[in-house]
C-alpha cells in the first residue's frame, strides 16, 4: 500500500482502502507493478481505484501481472512519449540522459527531460544520482521495453 500511497497519495487509498488492496491484489504485490499502477494513477486524478482494477482484470490470464500493468500504462502514453520509451530500448546498459533520448527520438533536449522526468513519475524509469540528469530502466522492464523496441 506504501508504493500506491506515494504515488496518488494517501487520500484515495484511505478512501477505498479495499479496492487498493484489490489492486495491490491484481498486481500480485509486485513493487514494479504497485509502481506503473501508482503513475498510471497519479496521471488520472479523477479515476478512482477500483476503475484500475477492473481493467487489470479484464486482461486477467493476458501475461504477468506486470505485464498487465505495463500495457496498460504504455497504451496510456501519447504517441511522441510511446515512442520515445520504445526507442529507449537502444539505450546501452538501460541509462539514458536527455541528449541520448533527444537524439533517439529528434526532439529538444527540454522535451526529452520533461518526457523522461514523466517517465519516473509514471514508474517506466528511474532517477539516477548523478551531477548530470540520467535515468535507468529498471531491471524488470528490460525485457518490455526489448519487446516494444522491435515493434513497428
């Protein structure tokens, strides 16, 4: 519950506490999962819970509970951003700074930090400490974004 409260914060889990333990159940408790669910959320401050919920059901026995999760939250991206996470696929090692990702995907530099600080808001990446902005593809999503990287 900690990983959804920090994400959409703590009003709309004790709001409805059972549906976010529905969801937490949906995502199999997977800190990955919680995470894309938290900034699938947080983008969509007039969804409720249970409205996330449902729709990981829906696609229940659709893959991993992670997976779920993450099709979702990537079908969510604009279509500039959708590309700019299947791109970042190419990144060496899963880090990215704003000028690899500017490069990748022929935008500003400005706009590919905005989109890779959305990212980290949204869970598809992560922060690194370091003087210049960087950011990580979480070892568990390697293998998805691989996968929407051959995609057309």
């Amino acid at each position: 519950m900690e990983l959804l409260s920090r994400h959409t914060g703590s009003v709309r889990i004790t709001v409805d506490p059972r549906a976010a333990e529905g969801l937490a159940e949906e995502c199999q408790g997977q800190p990955a999962a919680l995470m894309l669910a938290g900034g699938w959320l947080a983008a969509r401050p007039k969804a409720a819970v249970s409205d996330l919920a449902k729709q990981l059901r829906a696609e229940d026995g659709e893959g991993t509970a992670l997976s779920r999760v993450f099709r979702l939250a990537y079908a969510a991206l604009p279509a500039t951003a959708a590309r700019m996470l299947r791109l970042l696929a190419l990144a060496p090692a899963g880090l990215v700074d704003p000028q690899t990702a500017s490069a990748l995907v022929g935008c500003s530099v400005d706009s590919a930090r905005t989109t890779l600080d959305g990212f980290v808001a949204l869970g598809f990446l992560h922060a690194v400490d370091s003087p210049l902005p960087q950011y990580e593809v979480p070892g568990c999503l390697h293998d998805r974004l691989r996968v929407l990287g051959r995609a057309p």
